[in-house]
C-alpha cells in the first residue's frame, strides 16, 4: 500500500555508535520518505549501510547529521506489547536470541556484506538492464501487433506479460541497482514504472522502502495492513464489532485470498494516480520536487493506453482487452510479491528482532525454488531472501551471492527457507486461515 498514516514527530536513530536527532527539518528533507522513520529511537547503523551501499550523497549527508549528535545518551522510550495468549501470538513469531549472539551475527554480516561489495556483485551489468527494458517494449509493440491484426485476447495476455516485467524493472530501478547516480535510477524508474507501467515511482518507494526496513514487523511494515479486506495478524481483528461484516470476510480470507489477486495491479493503478496527484503538497521535499516527472510519466502512460482500448472494434472487446491485460498483470505479480512474507511468521516490535538485520530478513522471508524460466518470470525475487539482505544487488548478481547467504545461515544456525511454489502458497493461506479461526471464534462468542 502506498497510501497511509506518517508520522513526523522528532525522535533519535543510533548510527556507527552515535544518536542522531531527526527533527521535522531533517525529516523533510531526507530522500528516501518515511522509510527512516521505522527505525526511530533504535540502532539503525547496518539498514543504513546495506540501504546506501555506494552513495556517497547519503554518507555526506551522515557526517553532516553526526555533527549535531547530542553529547548525551537520550531517553529512549521502551516499547512494551501485553498480548493475549492464544489470540495475539496467532502467526507471531519469537526472536529468543541473546545480546552477545545477535553482536556476533551482526558482526558476521558485516563481514559477508564487504565480502560481497570487494567481489563486485553490487556493481551492475548495464547490457542487462537494457537488454530486459528492450524485451519489455518488445512484448508490448508484439502485443499492439496482434491487436492490429485482430488477435485480441493474446495481444491482452501479452500487455499482462509486459506490465509484470515492467514491475520488476521499476522496482530494481528504484532500489538502486543500475546506475550510480540517484537521479540516472530516478529517470529510468520514471520511464519503465510511470510511463510504461503506470506505477508511481514514488509512490513505490514510499512504501517499498518501509516494507525492507522492517519486513514484516506489526506497526511498521506497511504490507501486513490489508484492513478491511484481510486481517495478517490478530491485532487487526481488535478494530472491527464482532457482528460487521469486515469479520465475517476476515472469516472466509483463506478462501477468498487466491480471488483476489489478479485486481492487485487495478489496486496499485488508483493508488499511483492518487500518491502523485498529491506529490505536489507532500509532505517530503523530495517528493515536491520530482512531482512534474512523476505527473507527466502517468498522463503518458493513460494516454498510450486510453489510445490503445480507442482503436478496438467495440465496447465489448474494449472491456475485455481491458479485464484481460490488468487482470494477468495483477495475477502475475501478485503471486510473486505475496509468497515470500505472508507464507512466514511476523513480530512484534517489542520482540528487537529490528536490532539485528540479518536475522530480521532471513526469519521473515521465504525463497521460491530458482530455475531458468522461475528466475525470468519471477524477476530474480525468487531469491527473496538475498534481495532483502542485499536491496542494492543487481537482480542477475543473486543466484551468485545465494551459496554465500546459504552458508552464512547456516553458521550463525539460522534458518533458510525455501519451497516450491506450491508449498510457499499453502504456507500463506494456512497463515490468513489462522486469523481467520480467530475471527470465527470472536464471532461465536455473540451468535
């Protein structure tokens, strides 16, 4: 989800040993949005390396933040959960490992992680990314092709084909990988996410970022909030009466779940035109200051499109052409993006599993079973896992990097899941049929 609450109220973040002040200033100013917020009042030193790997912006921007460090530890509130057994703990998991072990874990990733950069699989092949852009705007002239000779309905599956492709584009675009320079992964983002895909680059960072900071931690991970239609963990069940009709569907979410997947790509299209609609009021300069881009990719892309739905015969096939194309999109990522979080368990902040990255990533992300045609398809985010720990990757440099990840976990005795794709989706719909048991018990309590 691109659309929520912020917070914008001062608070510390630990770096390199140091606590760091955000005010509103600094806040406003910082250009990756409120990711850095997830990690307010706590040591933020290894998700701020892994995040800026290379960016010699974000590090000027560090020592000049360190500048104005406080002389005194501040007080740091403590988060405190009281859970109710047997309801709240419903798909949670426990991270019960001690101060001196995750110090030792952290200080192994660490290693891992400059043994990674020295053999160069953070740099980027610029053949690559230009040879999977060049195949997505080949998918989509073939599909216009088959549209103009009346093929209708594989020229739509082909635009579906298109848009997923484009979705892994704009996501390695805006996490980083290609270029160097923020502003040349900014334009190219532009260009395959607004213009081509119609997704808001912005609006895909705001909420993508957050998600990495603090992948699948209630209260921070934007992803586990899918209020009113499903309910990820027993927390969400709190805000609902026991007799409305958002229980009765937080009852059935197993059944319903898999229905509901091919609308995610109609989701993300009203949200993008929505985020960028307000891009010029945001509360981030950045944001302010990238809106033209932004508004001129999308009005781009509804005109090429709108375009595209003119020249067919009839409004029947129109409608069709325009179910089928965003409907296989929406399928197609959607199975991809929710297999890896929703099929493991989730924490609570107060469990400090945020306190050690490498563990935070690995205990909450599943890996689907790589192939050739698993590795195209699924936009290298079959490896999951390696993606999380290393966001800046190149998407062609992890199948390289999953030996060491494997091993790494396997020394520090930490777990490495990874299924086929059947088992991966089970997973995840046992997961929502658990919240769903305990709706189903809320709700008996008053029949």
């Amino acid at each position: 989800m691109v659309l929520r609450e912020q917070e914008h109220e001062p608070f510390f973040i630990k770096i390199d040993g140091k606590w760091c002040q955000i005010d509103d200033n600094v806040l406003r100013a910082h250009p990756g949005g409120s990711a850095i917020t997830t990690y307010k009042n706590m040591d933020a030193t290894t998700v701020f390396h892994t995040f800026h790997s290379g960016s010699k912006e974000a590090y000027r921007w560090l020592t000049e933040l360190k500048k104005e460090c406080p002389t005194q530890e501040p007080e740091i509130p403590v988060v405190k959960d009281d859970p109710i057994k047997g309801i709240d703990d419903v798909n949670m998991g426990t991270f019960a490992i001690s101060d001196e072990r995750s110090a030792e874990i952290n200080k192994n990733f660490e290693r891992l992680r400059i043994r990674v950069r020295a053999e160069g699989l953070m740099d980027a092949s610029p053949l690559f990314y230009f040879r999977k852009v060049l195949e997505a705007i080949c998918t989509i002239l073939f599909a216009f092709y088959l549209q103009y000779h009346t093929y209708y309905v594989p020229a739509a599956v082909l635009m579906g084909v298109a848009w997923q492709q484009l979705g892994w584009l704009i996501h390695e675009f805006a996490h980083h990988q290609m270029f160097k320079n923020r502003y040349y992964n900014d334009l190219a983002s532009y260009f395959v996410g607004n213009f081509l895909q119609g997704f808001s680059s912005g609006g895909w960072k705001e909420q993508h970022n957050v998600h990495h900071a603090a992948t699948n931690v209630v209260g921070r991970d934007g992803d586990l909030d899918l209020v009113p239609f499903y309910a990820t963990v027993a927390e969400h069940l709190n805000n609902y009466e026991q007799d409305s009709w958002v229980m009765t569907l937080f009852r059935w979410q197993h059944v319903h779940w898999a229905f509901m997947l091919p609308l995610l790509r109609i989701s993300w299209l009203i949200q993008s035109v929505i985020f960028v609609s307000q891009m010029p009021t945001h509360y981030y300069d950045y944001y302010r200051k990238t809106a033209v881009y932004e508004q001129v990719g999308l009005a781009l892309h509804w005109s090429y499109s709108l375009a595209q739905l003119y020249f067919l015969p009839d409004w029947s096939t129109r409608v069709m052409f325009f179910l089928v194309s965003h409907m296989v999109g929406g399928f197609l990522l959607a199975h991809v993006v929710t297999f890896n979080h929703y099929s493991v368990e989730k924490f609570s902040l107060s469990s400090n599993i945020m306190s050690n990255y490498a563990c935070l990533q690995i205990m909450t992300t599943r890996n689907m079973r790589p192939g050739r045609f698993i590795d195209w398809l699924w936009g290298g985010l079959n490896y999951q896992i390696e993606h999380h720990l290393f966001p800046t990757m190149p998407r062609h440099n992890l199948n390289t990097v999953m030996p060491m990840v494997k091993e790494f976990a396997r020394e520090n005795g930490l777990p490495y899941m990874v299924d086929d794709y059947f088992t991966g989706f089970w997973l995840e719909i046992q997961q929502f049929k658990n919240i769903a048991d305990v709706a189903a018990k809320l709700t008996k309590k008053i029949a």
